[in-house]
C-alpha cells in the first residue's frame, strides 16, 4: 500500500483542520447521479467514500436508503452532525470492501478511485460491482487528463501523480475508462466539468 490519501491520519487531519471543507451544496455529479438513481426507481444506494454526507444527503431526501464507508472518523461524526442517524456508514478504507453481505441497486464513488493505485482501483471496481443487485447502477466521478493539473507533480506511473503534498492521482481518459470498466457493465461515459473536468461513467449489471 503506497498511498498516503489510505492512510486513516491524513483524511483525519484533513477533516480536523478543514471541517466541512466542500462545503454543503451536492455535487453536480451528485445531482445527475440522483436523477439517475429516480429514473431508475433505485431504493437503496452505497456510497464508497461518503465523508461527512454532503452528496448523501439528496439521496436521502429523495427517499433512499444509503449505506455508506470512510476512513475517517472525523467524517463519520461531521456527517452525523448535519445529517443525523439516517445512514449507516461503515468506517474504514474503500480498500477493504465489503463491509456487509448487503447488495445495493444504486452505488454512487465521488471523486475517490482515482486516489488508488492501478491494483486498488481493480478491487473496488470488483468489490463495487459484486454488490451491486442485477439490473442495478453504478456511477463513479473520476478526474480527467483535461484537468489542468494533469503531467505537474512526480510522476509514478503512467498518467499518475503525486502532487499535493503527498496526494497520488490517476488522470483517465477515455481508454483507460474502457480499459478499468469495460467488463464491469459499462454503459455509458459523458463529461462534467466541476472543480476540475470529471467523467461520469456509469455502469449497469444486467439481469
């Protein structure tokens, strides 16, 4: 395990020093991946990742259960804090999925598999896709190489970063979207520009 951003301490200092540090709005991504989840009469969704519930909470408010997993604690109180005991959130690293024998018709994964390296992002796209119910849906929000800070930092592997003090980043592109995701019901990729520009890649398990 290479990554800093695996370590419990680094997301509990980040948390301890910068609180709610995105503030409170959803995601854009959260926002489309919530339209998604209600078209598809999806009930109850895993949040790999939740944080402190700032994208949880429109699922919720949209009448979804959600389970969620993070490794800091911190977090965990934060998200408890503002959103109540409405979610069960599992504490620990993504890494160590499952956390329960539980399947989910919805899975939504902001902004975190990139951090992993090539072996890691494999386990959680398999372990996400295990639990997933048939004829559910999977979204993941990755960084692209259109981010600005595409090739700064160390370079570790190919299209891998560290930056940021320690921060590890896989920037994807189309091929390597295919490549991570194509036997994991891929369905459909499209663009959304954020704080940086993501994809939106959405898989569907099939019945």
């Amino acid at each position: 395990m290479d990554n800093t951003t695996d370590r419990p301490e680094f997301w509990e200092s980040a948390f301890n020093e910068k609180q709610e540090m995105w503030g409170f709005e959803p995601s854009k991504s959260a926002v489309l991946a919530k339209d998604l989840f209600v078209q598809q009469s999806i009930k109850n969704i895993l949040i790999p990742g939740i944080g402190y519930g700032r994208n949880a909470q429109l699922f919720l408010d949209n009448g979804m259960a959600v389970t969620g997993i993070e490794i800091s604690k911190t977090a965990i109180e934060m998200a408890r804090k503002h959103y109540g005991t409405g979610m069960i959130i599992h504490h620990g690293s993504v890494t160590d999925m499952p956390f329960d024998d539980n399947v989910y018709d919805g899975l939504f994964c902001y902004a975190l598999i990139h951090l992993l390296d090539s072996s890691e992002r494999a386990k959680l796209i398999r372990d996400c896709y295990d639990q997933l119910a048939e004829n559910g849906y999977m979204v993941f929000v990755v960084i692209s190489k259109a981010a600005p800070t595409y090739g700064q930092g160390q370079l570790i592997s190919k299209d891998r970063y560290e930056m940021f003090g320690g921060v590890k980043l896989f920037f994807y592109d189309r091929a390597s979207i295919q490549a991570e995701f194509g036997a994991a019901g891929l369905y459909d990729i499209s663009e959304v520009t954020e704080n940086y520009p993501f994809f939106f890649i959405t898989c569907r398990k099939e019945g």
